[in-house]
C-alpha cells in the first residue's frame, strides 16, 4: 500500500527490510528514488533526529559516481527518511552469494571503485563505518569493466553515525557488522578514516576467498582475532595485490593506506589480473564440522550455511540476514582480547581437502595410522632380518677365519 513520506515523496513498494528500518521504492518530483524509512522506535528518538539534522549537510553534499546520493532527509511526525537515487541492479553480497568467489579481476576493479567512492567521503569528512558487501550496489545499467564487473557504488553514508549516539551504544557497546570491524574499534577508539580502509580490504579479501579473513564462529571470537590474528595468505594471486591486502588489514590505522591511494594501486594490478580464475580454496573451520548428510548430535543431518542477501536499493531485494548492520555487542576486556587466537586461527584448506572433524577427516586419519603402522611393522622386520642374516654370516665365517691362524700341525 502506498504512502506518502513527508509532502514530496510516495513509498509504493517495499524493496527490503533492515536492523535500521524499511528500503521502499518510491516516487518524487524529479522521478523514481529509494527510501530508507527509519524504525518507528528510532524515529521517535528526539537526539536521533537532531544528529539527523545536523547530518543533513554532509549527506546532501556528498556526490560522486560510486556513491549512492542521498537527495534529501525527511523528518515528518513519526517518520524519518533517507531520500537516495534508485541504482538499477543487485548488491555486491547477492552476486558473491550466486557465485560463491569472483574472478580476481572482477574483485579488484568492484573495490576500487568503491575507493574511489570512499576517497570523496573522507575528503568532505564523512566516514562510513559500514563498509560491507551488504552496502556495496552494482549498477546493471553501466558499462561492464574488468572481468564482468558492473559499476560499484557504495550506499548507507551516515546511517551508522546516525544510529551511534552515546547515549544509545555507551563505552560498552560496538555498533557495526563483526567480520569487518577495524581492531581499533574493538579496542574502544573513536572510527576515523582507516576504518573504511580496514573493512574494504576485507571485503576485498571476501570477494577472492569466498571468507572473511576473521569471520566465523561467535561474534566475540571474531572481535578478538581482529585484534590478535594475522591475515593468512591466499594461495594464487600475485604478491603485489597480496600485499596491499595486507597493508590495508594492518593493525596499526597509520600503516594503512589512504582510499585515493589504494584506488589507484588497484587499479594499476588489473592488467596483471586479466583472465585469471577464481581461486580454489575452501573455507576455514572455526569448530567441529560434518560432511553433508553426517547427523549431528540431534540425529538430523547437517544443513550447510547459507549466507542471506541484505536490503539493496534496488527492486526484487531479499530480506536481511544476521550480518546486520548496526549489531550491537559487548566492548571485550583486555584479559579477553589478550587471550590469543589459539584454537581460532582460519587458515584456508585446499579445495577438496577435508573438514577438520568430519567423518571423512577422521576416516583418512585411520588409514594414516594404519598404513604407518603396517610400515613401521615391515621396517621393524626388515631390520631384524638384516640383523639376523649379518649374524648368521658371522657364525659361517669364525671357523674359517679360525682355522687360518691356527699353527700347522707338525
């Protein structure tokens, strides 16, 4: 059912629902737009609607071909709205769902754009603090680049800052997604620029693995090796790109580069990247896993993991998942952050390679144990024999040796 949105717009179709509210397809004075209609318990936060004000500018500034612009703000009684331009096409966490991992040229070229598109934010003093492949919209209608890839867009600016009022998260609370959470976050520190670089770089890291380099398992787990871990390396793609992965995903916010920077370092790999495959490997294990069809502990078989699509600005969006935005968890004690990563480390298994655990797993452990077992046995005999052969030629040879050195009979 339609409705209207303050005295210029008409919401005429959900598109999508998220933690922060409703995505609707609408209509203004200058044609179709997208609309993010806050939750009714956020619109009725009075300092949220002020910081939403005091918002309003920055928004309404930032324009740049790979950000989704936002043309107005919309407070109206019981209703606060984001007004954005309608991108024609899916988001980034769709295709990377369809396809599992993307071509390496493909991945370069979709998060340099986005780059490009945080290089804009920061040099008018906004930071995203949401960068995800959730908020990443692939243009249909644009040109295909490098590998397939249509345009990149970023989308959501300022709705995570909106939402993150002292008052709402304290000093005891992380507002954002886990798996990219930039380690300063979790520690506490205030989200500067370098937090976009850390998340796209993760993003990256997603889109040729398949994984984020720090996922899986309990959010706190997740938060912790954030913190704790180093990145493992991908196997197959070339050691420039590896390297500015790494660099990107370095502790320190310093070490990091800048969004201009890492644009065009991107793009000058995509030569290099020209027709090179996905990569094949599988994804780490964060616990005890099964093979499909092994039953668990309940007796039913194991149902493997399905990662949802998030809300798009975009038509025939699906629901979002439980990598929400603006999840709220507890800030870690330093004697939980300083606990280590043993026992949570990702490295990537080898495609085909079993998964720890499983009854495949345990099986090839079996037949390890017993052809190392059969070939310890025959080394054991093999060497009692040799041993038993060289005695028994020592026992032939005494009389012979004996009888040489006797004295001659008279």
């Amino acid at each position: 059912m339609a409705r209207k949105i303050g005295s210029r717009y008409t919401a005429n179709q959900i598109l999508g629902r998220g933690s922060a509210g409703t995505v609707w397809l609408g209509e203004g004075p200058e044609g179709p737009v997208a609309i993010k209609l806050l939750r009714e318990d956020l619109a009725s936060d009075q300092e949220l609607v002020g910081r939403f004000v005091q918002e309003r500018t920055a928004l309404l500034g930032l324009d740049h071909p790979n950000v989704v612009s936002v043309r107005d703000l919309v407070v109206d009684g019981n209703d606060l709205a984001l007004v954005m331009d309608l991108v024609r096409g899916t988001d980034l966490r769709t295709r990377l769902d369809r396809e599992r991992r993307l071509a390496p040229g493909a991945a370069v070229a979709i998060v340099a754009d986005v780059a490009d598109g945080l290089a804009a934010a920061h040099a008018a003093g906004v930071v995203h603090r949401d960068v995800k492949p959730e908020n990443v919209l692939l243009d249909m209608q644009g040109p295909l680049g490098p590998g397939g890839s249509h345009p990149a867009l970023l989308t959501d600016f300022g709705v995570a800052k909106l939402i993150d009022s002292p008052r709402r998260t304290r000093a005891t609370k992380i507002i954002g997604t886990p798996d990219y959470l930039a380690p300063e976050i979790v520690e506490g520190l205030p989200p500067r620029a370098a937090v976009d670089i850390y998340a796209l770089a993760t993003v990256l890291y997603e889109l040729l693995a398949g994984f984020t380099p720090f996922g899986g398992g309990h959010p706190g787990a997740v938060l912790r090796r954030h913190v704790t871990e180093t990145v493992v390396p991908l196997p197959g793609i070339p050691e420039e790109l590896w390297q500015l992965i790494v660099q990107c995903l370095a502790k320190a916010p310093a070490s990091r580069l800048r969004a201009s920077e890492l644009a065009a370092r991107l793009r000058e790999q995509l030569p290099t990247l020209a027709g090179m495959a996905p990569l094949d490997v599988d994804e780490p294990d964060t616990g005890p896993a099964r093979e499909p069809g092994e039953a668990t502990g309940s007796g039913e078989p194991a149902v493997a993991r399905v990662r949802r699509g998030a809300v798009p600005l975009v038509p025939g969006a699906k629901p979002d998942s439980n990598r929400d935005t603006h999840t709220s968890m507890r800030v870690p004690g330093p004697d939980e952050l300083s606990g280590g990563a043993r026992g949570t480390a990702r490295a990537p298994r080898a495609a085909g390679a079993p998964r720890p655990g499983s009854a495949r797993h345990r099986a090839m452990a079996r037949r390890r144990r017993i052809t190392l077992g059969a070939v310890a046995v025959a080394l054991l005999a093999a060497i009692g024999v040799g041993a038993w052969l060289a005695a028994s030629g020592d026992d032939d040879a005494a009389p012979s040796g004996t009888s040489s050195s006797a004295p001659a009979s008279p």
